[in-house]
C-alpha cells in the first residue's frame, strides 16, 4: 500500500511513519515543518521506501500517482503551538483537511482525520463518549484548534455522506512518549526537563485538573485500527488511555521515575479554558477496534525518560 502521512515530521506522524513502514507500506511524509523535526524522520532518509516532501497542506496538495491511505495529522497540536499560529491552525484543519479529503475522493484512498479530546472542550460529561457533543468557547483563544478540528470533522462526514469516501475520525487525547517536543509546554516534555535539569516542576492551578496519558506506541496502533478495521467509515473513535490521574499525581510520578528532588511550585491556570478535567471512553474503539492501551504509565515514562536525557545530552539513565 501506499500511504501518505501529513505531519509526517511531528511526535505522532513520525511514530505512524515507523509503524507503516514496518507493515511494508510505501509512505509519503507531507510536512511544513513549523512544529516538526526533519531529525524525527533522520532514521529513515535512505529508506527506499520513504519519501519526505516539505510541503504546506494549507495549499493544494500535489502528489502523483496512486494512493491508498491518508493519515491527516498536520496541524499544531499543543496549546502554545497553536496560541501562536491560530490562524495557521485554523486553516490546516479547514483547508488542509478540506485538500486532503478531496485527494481522498479523486483516488480512491482512505482517510483518517486525527482530531482531538479538544472537540469536547472543558466537558460537562465526564468520561467523555464519542456522542457527547462537548462544551467548547468557539470565540476563545484555543477555538482556532477545537475548533478547526470540529470543523475538519464535520467536513469529513460531509465527504463519506455527500461523496461516499472511506473516511473516519479519531479523538486523540493526550498522549506521551519519544520525539515530543521538549520546548511545547506538554504536561509530559514539561515536567520531565524540569525534572532532568533540576528545575521545579511547574504545575499550572492547583493541580487537581485530571490528564489520562497514552503512549505513543499504543495510540499508533489506535490509528491503524481505526482505519483498517471494516465498519470503520463514518464511525468516530476516542483513542486514548482511560486511566485518569491529577496534573499533581504525574508530576509525583516523574519525579520518582527521573529520580529528582525539583520541588513542585504552582502558577496560576495558563487559559480560562484549559478543561477541569479529561478521560476518555473507549468502549467504542474496545469494541469495533479490538484496541486498548497497554502500556502501563511508569513503562511509558521510563521510556520517554530515556530518551529526553539522551536528547538533554545527560546520558544513560542512573540506577
Ligand atoms: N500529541 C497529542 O497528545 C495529541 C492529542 C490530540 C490530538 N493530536 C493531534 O495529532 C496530530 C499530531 O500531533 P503531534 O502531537 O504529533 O503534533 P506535532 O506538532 O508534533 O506534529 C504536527 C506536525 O504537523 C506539521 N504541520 C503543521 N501545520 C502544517 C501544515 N500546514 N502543512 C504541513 N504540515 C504541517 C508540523 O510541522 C508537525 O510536524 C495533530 O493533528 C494533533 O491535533 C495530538
């Protein structure tokens, strides 16, 4: 199969871009580069059956040839990534997806919309399931993301209804593992360097605000089922990890992982809408995608862990 991977070059694209490749398929990597890394995909340059276009998904997308999947990842995905390119933002996931769907009907290929636990806003529904329609501001200063992916997904359904292409969307939540950047304020990258460099940990409110974390090997494999498993088309999927802690209890958990003393210290709440709390239901996807996370937290950390120091240039990881 040939896939093409937009945001190729970011956290998530980059793992999908090892997973399809590893499945023997041939990818094609369309990246813009404003929050990715070419040294993400370093490992695979010579790869003969990679290929990395630096491109703008905003404008037309121009490939030949024939197509099979598109995995629609573009797009800033953390809040001061976004904060400070909300038009960008609202663009890629307008007239990026609106591009990339209609690439989709012209070749026949599959698509999947990565959007986001966002889409729920600050929710009144907690956990969230996929028919909870969400409590988002569409004026405040995160709308140019939730929703710029409440959009995309609205576009996608009006792509499998009004044209018929083999389309569906997956609500990612947060997720963790490496290649996340350590510069995107992510709650992970965040207390992790701070933890590392023997800095204070800093926890935005009090807190109590909940995060269930995923890592990156288990939502790859999510977004692979998502697209291939029959019945798929239209569904909307939560992939995510439901096992919800406080902001308080990873920073605890980090702490202990990284074998750090950085005290913790509090900041006031970064934006009125940053959600109270965030856990998603995956009956859905348990169901119809045979899929659940499995990567027990404290693994997942020592993994990232292991990586944000080589990546800090500390070394190997001590005891
Ligand atoms: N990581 C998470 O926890 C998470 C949670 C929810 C949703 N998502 C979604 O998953 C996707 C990937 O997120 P990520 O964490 O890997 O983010 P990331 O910033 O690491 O990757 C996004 C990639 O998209 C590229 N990009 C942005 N605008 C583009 C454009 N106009 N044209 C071409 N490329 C463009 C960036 O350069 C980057 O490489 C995003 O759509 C995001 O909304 C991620």
């Amino acid at each position: 199969m040939r896939s093409l991977v937009t945001g190729g070059a970011g956290f998530l694209g980059s793992h999908l871009c090892d997973r399809l490749l590893a499945r023997g398929d041939e990818v094609v990597c369309f990246d813009n580069l404003t929050t990715g890394q070419r040294e993400n995909l370093a490992h695979l340059e010579s790869h003969p059956r990679f290929q990395f276009v630096q491109a703008d998904v905003i404008q037309p997308v121009l490939i030949d040839g024939r197509i099979d999947r598109i995995f629609h990842l573009a797009s800033p995905a953390s809040p001061p990534g976004y904060m400070q390119r909300p038009l960008e933002t609202a663009l890629v996931n307008s007239f990026g997806t609106y591009h990339l769907l209609r690439l989709a009907q012209e070749r026949g290929a599959r698509f999947l919309m990565a959007s986001t636990s966002e889409a729920y806003g600050d929710p009144e529904v907690h956990p969230q399931p996929e028919d909870y329609w969400g409590h988002v501001n569409p004026v405040g200063e995160r709308s140019c993301y939730d929703e710029g992916k409440r959009f995309a997904e609205a576009l996608t359904m009006i792509f499998v209804r009004q044209f018929g292409v083999d389309a569906r969307v997956v609500r990612i939540f947060n997720c963790y593992g490496p290649r996340s950047d350590p510069n995107d304020g992510r709650l992970v990258p965040n207390f992790v360097t701070q933890a590392l460099t023997g800095k204070p940990l800093t926890v935005y409110g009090d807190g109590q605000q909940t995060r269930s974390l995923c890592y990156v090997s288990d939502l790859v494999e999510g977004l692979v089922r998502a697209m291939e498993a029959p019945g798929s088309t239209g569904r909307v999927y939560n992939l995510g990890n439901p096992d919800e802690r406080t902001v308080l209890q990873f920073a605890e958990i980090i702490r202990r992982v990284t074998g750090s003393n950085s005290p913790i210290v509090y900041l006031p709440r970064m934006s009125p809408d940053d959600p109270h709390r965030r856990c998603p239901d995956i009956t859905r996807a348990r169901h119809e995608l045979n899929w659940e996370p499995t990567v027990q937290l404290e693994d997942g950390l020592r993994e990232t862990v292991a990586w944000f120091r080589e990546r800090l240039g500390l070394g190997a990881v001590r005891n």
